[in-house]
C-alpha cells in the first residue's frame, strides 16, 4: 500500500494517476472528501495525525501549505510519529534550498533533515519550480495594467507530470536517500518567461521590471534555485500553448 499526502494537488493528482497504471494499491489523502483518479481516498488532515498513515509500507509526502509559517514541520513531524517504523519516505523538496534564505525553503529544508534523521528508509527528490506554479504567479499579477517580471532573475521550470513519473518511479523502487535533482530542460530569463506568457495567452500589459529586494532577491538572482543539469523536455512555450488550447478546469 502507498499512500500520498497531497494526493489532490498540482504534483499529487499525476503521481496518483501514474502509480495506478502501474498497478499500485495507491490511497491519498485529502481533508475532504474525494473520489477518482483509481485512488482509494481517506480524509484526514496531517495537523492531527490521521491512523491510515500507519498502515502503509510507502508514504510519499507531498503535502503542503507555504503560506502558514511552520505549517509543512508540524505535518512532517505528525507523518513521522504515524509512519510505520519500516515504512519508505518519499519526499519532494526543491532544488537549491540549502543556503538559499527564503523562508519556505528554509522549512523544506529542515522538513528533508527530520526525515533523514527519522532512522526511516528514504528517498528525497528536489525539484524546480513547475510550470503552473510560474503561470498562477502571472496570471495573479497580469489582473492589473501591468506585468511585474523580476530583473536579472532566471527561472528553469519543469513539467509537473515529469516530476510525477519521476516520483513514481522512486516510490515504486528501493529507498535511494537523496537522488539528483531534477530541473526542465531550459534556464529562462524571467522577463523573457513573462514575454512569452503575454504573446502565448493573447494579453496585452506593459512589462514592469522589478528588482526583488533583500537577501532572497539576491538569492534569485545568484541562481541558487537552479538545477546544475537540464531534466525533463517540455518546455515553457510547450506548457503555454498546451493551457491555452486546454485550460484546466477551475477548482
Ligand atoms: N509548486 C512547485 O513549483 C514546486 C516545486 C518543487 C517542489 N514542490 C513541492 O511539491 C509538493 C506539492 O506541491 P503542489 O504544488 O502539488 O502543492 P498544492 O497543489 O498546493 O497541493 C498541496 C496539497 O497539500 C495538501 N495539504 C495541505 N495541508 C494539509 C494538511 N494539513 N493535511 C493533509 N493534506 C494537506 C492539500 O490537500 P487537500 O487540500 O486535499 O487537503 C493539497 O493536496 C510540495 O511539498 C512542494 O513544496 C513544489
């Protein structure tokens, strides 16, 4: 039995879907009720330790919420008082985090180092951003008159189902502790990223370019949240034209 948490998000709802075709018994998890995607759904929330986590050989953690402070420690640290002493961790972190100062980066980070120190088999994948993640940013900030895109800061992002297969690979296979990252197949200045955007979805906004401030404007900057190697195939161009020709229904 593999369980994923997050199993109802952007990266959960392909992982499911792959580990189904290839024949796993796969449950998710959600805090509401669900059904579909060949997946024996439980309820349950990680703030509280739901007991169906006990019962599987593979957890795959993907669960999240990056905008409640502390939020994905409290979940990793419940996940890891109810997982099975044997059970294989599989988690999904990000590329870069190590001595980048963002603050959720900063809670990946000590996320990945209670399941390395859990004493439980592991495998940890770190990944870049994913393409939808880069478009909700555009489609949030292209409501004004104006596109905001950052200065001097690149992006690499990578099909989300790419990530999927690749977890799925790894869930079904022995635990690898930490294994190479995977970034999408091309490094993209963000102004170039927000060009695209505009020509491929047909909106018509002046670009706004903006320093990002601080320590973690920097950070961006310097690259840290790159991957060393090119990953997946599906570019950027690719994942536009797919959303336009396609939109994803709304939650
Ligand atoms: N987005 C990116 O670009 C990116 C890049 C690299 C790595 N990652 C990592 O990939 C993982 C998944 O990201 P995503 O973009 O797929 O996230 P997402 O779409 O925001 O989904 C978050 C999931 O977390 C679940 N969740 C949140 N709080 C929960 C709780 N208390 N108990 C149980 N489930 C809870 C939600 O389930 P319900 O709402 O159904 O309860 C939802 O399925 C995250 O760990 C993230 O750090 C993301």
């Amino acid at each position: 039995m593999i369980i994923v948490t997050g199993a109802s998000g952007s990266l959960g709802a392909p992982l499911v879907r792959a580990l189904a075709r290839e024949g796993a018994d796969v449950h998710g998890l959600s805090r509401r009720p669900r059904q579909g995607d060949g997946v024996t759904w439980h309820v349950g929330d990680l703030a509280s330790g739901p007991a169906v986590l006990g019962e599987a050989g593979t957890i795959v953690h993907l669960a999240s919420e990056p905008f409640k402070k502390g939020a994905d420690l409290v979940q990793t640290r419940t996940l890891l008082e109810a997982a099975r002493p044997d059970a294989h961790l599989v988690y999904v972190s990000i590329v870069g985090i190590d001595r980048h100062p963002y603050a959720y980066y900063r809670t990946k980070l000590a996320a990945e180092r209670m399941i390395e120190g859990s004493g439980r088999p592991y495998t940890i994948l770190r990944a870049t951003q994913f393409h939808g993640f880069v478009a909700s940013f555009f489609d949030a900030l292209s409501r004004g008159p104006v596109l905001v895109a950052p200065t001097g800061t690149s992006c690499q992002p990578v099909a989300v189902e790419e990530v999927a297969a690749r977890l799925a690979e790894l869930a079904l296979d022995s635990p690898a502790g930490r294994v190479p990252d995977l970034g999408g197949p091309e490094v993209l200045d963000a102004r170039h990223m927000a060009r695209t955007y505009l020509d491929i979805t047909g909106k018509r906004r002046a670009l706004l370019p903006v320093r990002l401030p601080g320590e973690v404007g920097r950070a961006f900057r310097e690259g840290l949240h790159l991957a060393s190697e090119p990953g997946g195939s599906r570019t950027w161009t690719e994942f536009l034209a797919g959303r336009v020709q396609s939109p994803a229904p709304r939650p």
